[in-house]
C-alpha cells in the first residue's frame, strides 16, 4: 500500500465541529474511515498555523485517496492536500529508472 500525507485546513464550520466533539471524536471517525476503505491510519496530529491537520495512512491505491478526498472535500467541513510519500526503496527505483529528458536550449 501506498502512504500519503493529508493536510487539512478546517473551515468555520468544520472549527465549530471539533468544538462540539472534541479530536478523540475526529480521530475514532477518520481511524474508522481509513479503515472501511482498506487503509489504515498511522498519525494524525493537530498544528498551529495554516494547517490545522496533519495525518499519515496507508492506503491501497489512488482512486481510494481522490475518492475519499472528494467527499471529505465536498462536505465542506475542511480543505485538503494530499501528497505521496515515498519510502526509501522507492526512491532507489526512482532512481534507477532511465528518463528519456533533454534540456531546452536557446536559441
């Protein structure tokens, strides 16, 4: 499975959710989310700052991260970003693999 890190940024709304139910909440519901979908969930912290959300899973392939972001974007309680991460071994293939690139030159 792949991992990915999803920063969240809550709106109005999603702030007066955890509020209301407090992050052991949020977090039995994601932990729970993640795993419905066949993933499993191995962080996730609050911050200050621009992001109010930081969480690492495990998840088994692309479509199942757009489509959660999708709903969890659509509900409108917090925006999202969702990067790749990669392991060490992957970046060892990475860099292994021959690219075809040639720089553009100037005129």
């Amino acid at each position: 499975m792949t991992r990915y890190l999803i920063q969240g940024t809550y709106t109005p709304e999603g702030a007066k959710g955890i509020l209301a139910q407090g992050g052991t909440s949020r977090w039995k519901q994601i932990d729970k989310m993640i795993a419905d979908l066949g993933g499993k969930l191995e962080s996730l912290y609050w911050a200050f700052g621009d992001v109010d959300l930081f969480l690492v899973a495990e998840l088994p392939d692309a479509a199942t991260a757009a489509a959660m972001g999708l709903t969890v974007g659509g509900a409108g309680a917090v925006r999202t970003t969702t990067t790749v991460l990669l392991t060490a071994e992957e970046m060892d293939q990475a860099r292994d693999k021959k690219v075809g690139y040639q720089v553009p030159k100037a005129s």
